[in-house]
C-alpha cells in the first residue's frame, strides 16, 4: 500500500563543527515506515551544508533571519507555503524558535501547517538564565548560576562563585575560567557573540551525559534515549557517544515533561558526578544534533513528532538499544557553482 | 565482591558498562579471572585454578591479583556482597 506524503520543512541545515540537527532530522524522516515526505529545506546562508544534500533535501528555500522578525517570516513561509504545500514544519534552532512559537497559531489556522513547538511559557520558563530556579521549581538539581549584565560584576563574583566557573551565552557557548582575568576575557568574547546577558555557572566535574526527548504536550514522554558523550570537540560538541542504560536520566526527562507538558522535542544536558549526583546544565528546546542515534536504537522521535504534529496520538516509546554508537564525519561534497548561484541570488534551490 | 550484574563481557576480552557507557578491554588471563569471580568463586578457587593453569607462584598471583581488583573497583565493575545474617 502507498503510503501518503507528507511536506516538511526543515531548518537546521549547517553542519559545521558545531552542527544543525537539521540533516539528522531529514534522515530520520526519510526513515519512517508510517509516511513517505517531501523535504523543504529551510535555510539561513548559502553555505549550509544540508542545502545541496539532494538526496535528502527535495527543494531549499532561503529564510530571512531571526532579527529580521515575525512579519517577514511569516510573508515568506506564505510564498514558500504556496509553492510547496507544507504540511508541518520543524524549527531546529533555539534563535528562530521564539518567531516560529508565536506564529504556530497563525500558520495553522490562515495555511493548516502544523508546528510542534513548546509554548512561549515553556520556552521562556527554561532559558539558561531561569534555569536555576526552574530546576528548583522542578526538584531537578542544577548547579548555582546567576546573571550579570556588565563586565563590572565579574569583579565580585569571587565571593559567591569559587573557581573555576562557567561563563555561558544566553543562545551558545560556555568558557570555563579559573582566574577573574580570564572570566573578563571570556566575558567580553561571549557578549560579543551573542550579546547579554552572560549566565555565571558553578562548574560541577563529572561525565557529560544527555538525553533526547520528546514530549507530547500533555505531560507524557513519548521517548528518550540517554547518551554519553564519547569524543568532545574543542566546541563541546559530541563527535561521538553511545546511548546508556540510566534510569535516573530517564526518570528526570520524565518528571521534567510531566511537570511542564513539554510539547516537542527536547535535549537535556546533564553532569553525572562521581558520587552518582546529576546536575542539569541546560535544556535545548528542540531535537539535538545527534537525534538520528534514537532512530539508530530503535526510537524515531521526529517521525513521531511528524505523526503528533499532524493531529495523531503516538504511544510512547517503550524501549531503545543500549551501546549503540554514533561517529561523526565530515564529508566533502562537490557543488557547481550553479547551485550556489541560485540559492544566492533567487533564495532557492 | 562480585562485578555488576549488568556488565557485559565478551569473549574477546571486550568489557561493556551499559550505565555509564564506558568500554574497556582485558588480555586472555584477565577475561578468565573476570568470569570466575562473575562465577562468584572465592579468591582461594581462583588462586588454584589460575596457578594449576600457568606458571606462576602464590605470592605473585595474590600481587596481580589484589591489582588487578583495585583496578576493577577504581572502574567501577565491582560491587561488594552483602553480608548474610546467621
């Protein structure tokens, strides 16, 4: 029997060294056994990798960039939505997230596209900088943090914060600094980046493990697979990992989903001390860059999130395969500069 | 002291943590000793069959033996038994 098809847009298509979870989702889809898809690239700059993966990417359409705000995404998504028919569409990235939750009323109303995000309270209550007492609020342990608006209060932090500690990006980033002249350094090169304020973070050793999750907007887990970073890049990035059997992460994406009807996918990044303690360190509103390792155990979060986007009930995953593995590669592909032309010039391809 | 029930030991030596993901390998003597201790054979068993198997004195055995425990504790391997009431 022909399955039926369904248009997705994409975004998340770079796949640099610190990659989109964009491509991984596309495989993931491209995966499923409850539907075939048509794929929409969704990108950002010209040089995004996923945008010339044609094998997995049917057609590209440019987006303007967040900055830029609702009003013109949504005139684009009108055009795009006229040429493609979308259906649902996937926000992979946390800075567009907040134009994609505010027009996902719109979108489904004026177009019927669906989009499977977080509310904006959810959204918002989980930002790094109300992490500390959203984990307090939760019962989730989450080392002491606080937020600073000027370079001058990195001068008195010596008197709550011992170090070394973390300074961290609102959006990305996180520099571990062990003398207050390295924390102004880092201030300075975080706030240049992704502007203020700066989040001040105790820095907790241990094991850097994660979870990808998926929430169905009722206060149930869908699924969640745990992982364990294998090889880290100087970026912090898994290059490797390997899914693990731990309850304990898996009972605090549970109770972190039902505390909050969490609605979407979600990664959860965690600290496992020595002593067996865990801290949550942050909470990614969206699938992560290694997602395609749940479909590898057994756990297609986003073509369940695909299947709940569009109006179904999905039971929860029961279970996943523990040691399996993902490597990361980089690839390089030949393009014509044709191609690149294109999308540079008529924002399509 | 007997190594964690989840702990997975292939015959090639290859050990398996499945709760922290963590992987490690051991030469054939190892494998052996690590399957008789999972066997829950006492320390006494394991020094006859190891020095019946191969040239090896008593006192070095127990040497090799005592590091090669610490180095399964320091790993994480190992838990202790409980004690049984009489």
């Amino acid at each position: 029997m022909k399955k039926r098809t369904i248009n997705i847009g994409v975004t998340g298509l770079n796949a640099i060294d610190s990659p989109g979870p964009g491509v991984p989702v596309i495989r993931a889809l491209r995966e499923s056994t409850a539907f075939d898809v048509r794929i929409i690239g969704l990108s950002y700059e010209a040089m995004e990798p996923g945008i010339y993966m044609h094998d997995l990417v049917d057609k590209t359409y440019q987006l303007p960039l967040p900055s830029a705000g609702q009003q013109a995404l949504l005139a684009r998504l009108e055009y795009i939505h006229a040429q493609e028919k979308l259906d649902v569409i996937i926000p992979n990235f946390d800075a567009e997230l907040f134009n994609f939750i505010q027009l996902a009323n719109v979108l489904k109303s004026n177009y019927n596209i669906n989009v499977f995000v977080p509310t904006l309270e959810q959204f918002e209550a989980r930002q790094k900088v109300n992490l500390y007492e959203y984990g307090k609020k939760h019962g989730i342990d989450v080392p002491k943090s606080k937020t600073i608006f000027s370079v001058k209060d990195v001068y008195s932090l010596e008197q709550e914060f011992e170090f070394p500690y973390v300074i961290k990006g609102k959006f990305y980033d996180a520099i571990i600094v062990y003398s207050t002249d390295q924390a102004v350094a880092a201030f300075h090169r975080i706030a240049s980046k992704w502007g203020l304020p700066i989040i001040i973070q105790e820095f907790v050793e241990g094991q850097e493990v994660n979870v990808t999750a998926l929430g169905d907007g009722q206060g149930n887990l869908i699924g969640a697979v745990p992982m364990r970073k294998q090889y880290i890049t100087d970026k912090g990035k898994a290059w490797s990992g390997i899914s693990i059997d731990d309850d304990k992460m898996l009972q605090m994406a549970k109770k972190l989903i039902q505390s909050t009807k969490w609605r979407g996918g979600l990664e959860l990044e965690i600290v496992r001390t020595d002593d067996e303690k865990y801290y949550l360190l942050e909470i990614n509103p969206r699938f992560p860059a290694w997602v395609y390792l749940a479909v590898g155990c057994g756990q297609n979060h986003p073509e369940a999130l695909v299947r709940m986007a569009m109006g179904e009930t999905v039971a929860p995953f029961e279970k996943y395969d523990v040691g399996k593995m993902f490597v990361r590669y980089s690839y390089d592909m030949i393009v014509n500069l044709n191609e690149f032309e294109k999308i540079s010039i008529n924002g399509e391809l | 002291m007997s190594i964690k029930k989840n702990i997975a030991i292939s015959e090639s030596g290859f050990i398996f943590d499945p709760s922290t993901g963590n992987s490690f390998t051991t030469n054939p003597i190892g494998l052996e000793i690590l399957q008789l201790i999972k066997e829950g054979r006492e320390q006494n068993e394991i020094k006859k069959h190891i020095t019946a198997g191969y040239h090896v004195d008593d006192n070095t055995f127990e040497k090799d033996f005592y590091d090669f425990i610490s180095t399964l504790q320091q790993l994480k391997l190992t838990v202790e038994n409980e004690k049984k009431n009489d």
